[in-house]
C-alpha cells in the first residue's frame, strides 16, 4: 500500500508498471471509482492490471472518504474531487495529460475535470457515467438520478444508524462485509457526502458542448442510465458511444471482457501529441 499526502489529505494509491520488454504508451492512464462501497479494488481486480500489461502506467487510488484514503468530514463535491486529483498527480509526479476511466459517480467526476482542467485529459472513458441528470429530450435539468441517488443514500443512512453492526467483527468474508458497513455508516452519517450529492448540478449542454476531448462512454442496455447515455453522445462533440446488451448498471463487474476490450483498443489510438512532465500545475 503506497500513502500520499495531496490537497491537505492522506489518499492511499496504487500504482501499476507495464513491462519493461512492453513498448509503453506516453500516457497514464487513471481510474476513478464510484461512491461509498466502492473503491479502487473495483478496477484492480478487472481493468487495471491487463491496462498496464498493455504497456500503460496505471494510477489507481481511493477517493476522499473511501477505502483506505482519509476521511474528512466535508468536500465531497465535484470541485473537491477535481482539486484532489490535481493535487495527487502533482503529488505522485504523474505526467499529463492522462486517460480518465471513471465507473458510475466516477464518471460525473472525469467529466467534471475535462469541463475544469482540460489541460489534465487526453481522453475520457465513462463506464455507466452518471453524466446527465434527465432522459432524452426532457427539459429542465433538474430531479432525475441527482434525486434518486440523494434518496437512495438518505434511506441507508437511516438504515445503517437504526441497525450497526456488531461491535467486534467476526472472521472471513463476514469480517469483510462488516467493515464495508463500517465504512458506509462512516462516510454516510459522519460527513457531508449527502448534503454535497443533494446539491449537485448536472451539466447543461453548453458545458457539455465544450467538452474537447475525446468520450468512450459504456452503458448497459438494460440500465436505467442507457436513455440519458444517447442523449449524452449527442451533445458531447466526440463520444463514441457502446451500449452493452443484457447487462445494467453492473457494466464493471458482469461485462469486464468485453468492457477491456474496448479499453484496450480506444487508449493507443488516442494518445496525444506531447505529454508534459509532472502533474496539475
């Protein structure tokens, strides 16, 4: 486990080498993870280590708040998550621009820094982004899943404050489960993270029509995300858009071959022109 200190906080990173027999690609290639259960474990355990086989550096790290990363009790906002970034490339010397592969919140956030620092993405790759707020047509951008998902993590708050868990933690998988629930009571009921989500704001599409790098967005054909995702294609300038039959917003975990394959073949052919040293400045 590799700790380091960005942006006043304490994140807990994992960094992935290719080959040395492996022609490298010039540019990194770094993972964001969704909220609250989840953690860089989701992409190190699928997408990360046949990315660097590749020949990719790989960055992989805990969000604010989860896994092993510090958890302070407010900013988990997307401006926060863009300054974290920043501040952790910086930190860890990672050259940009690099690849962004966000997974579910992790893709509003990705979006978010090609909208904030364009200067930090070569490219954007939103498996089940949860980009744009509405179905296909529908006007205003209001309610939809920043409202769903504002709910939904009221309702476990509640849930996990009425019922904690056991005060010693019991053996195998169970010791695991209990932690996770630990963790979840934690950043749930002891930060801001759902005061922050209620106030989000999806991006209208003037922003999203300014968005100038290249999009690989991968949704399931049974999610409930797939309608919003077409629309999303139409107004980013270049998003290639794949949807995945017979899967929904599990896309990560149920469709993983199929979700590498198209990773693999979208990152060297989308390689920038120059690549600068050092990070976020």
């Amino acid at each position: 486990m590799s700790e380091v200190h960005a942006n006043g906080l304490r994140f807990h990173v994992q960094r992935l080498s290719p080959p040395a027999d492996r022609p490298a690609l010039r540019t990194p290639v770094v993972f964001l993870h969704g909220l609250v259960l989840d953690n860089l474990s989701s992409f190190y355990y699928t997408l990360a280590a046949p990315v660097a086989r590749a020949g990719a550096e790989v960055v992989l790290y805990d969000q604010r708040g989860h896994g092993r990363t510090e958890r302070p009790r407010s900013g988990y906002d997307p401006d926060s998550a863009v300054a974290d970034l920043a501040a952790l490339l910086d930190a860890c010397d990672v050259p940009t621009p690099v690849h962004l592969v966000g997974n579910s919140f992790g893709g509003l956030i990705a979006l978010h820094v090609a909208r904030s620092r364009p200067d930090l993405v070569a490219s954007l790759v939103l498996i089940e982004g949860q980009c744009l707020d509405v179905p296909a047509g529908a006007e205003p951008y209001a309610g939809g899943w920043v409202e769903e998902m504002a709910n939904t993590l009221n309702l476990a708050a509640l849930g996990l404050a009425a019922h904690p868990g056991p005060e010693r933690l019991p053996v195998g998988s169970a010791r695991k489960a209990a932690r996770l629930r630990a963790g979840a009571d934690a950043l749930l009921n002891g930060t801001t993270l759902i005061e922050d989500v209620t106030l989000l704001r999806a991006p209208t599409e003037a922003e999203l029509a300014e968005v100038a790098c290249p999009v690989l967005a991968l949704y399931g054909g049974l999610s409930e995300l797939a309608p919003p995702a077409r629309r999303l294609a139409e107004l980013l300038p270049h998003c290639t858009l794949t949807v995945l039959p017979g899967v929904a917003h599990t896309v990560l975990r149920e469709a993983t071959a199929p979700v590498l394959a198209a990773l693999l073949d979208w990152l060297p052919r989308h390689e920038p022109v120059s690549v600068r040293p050092g990070a976020g400045r």
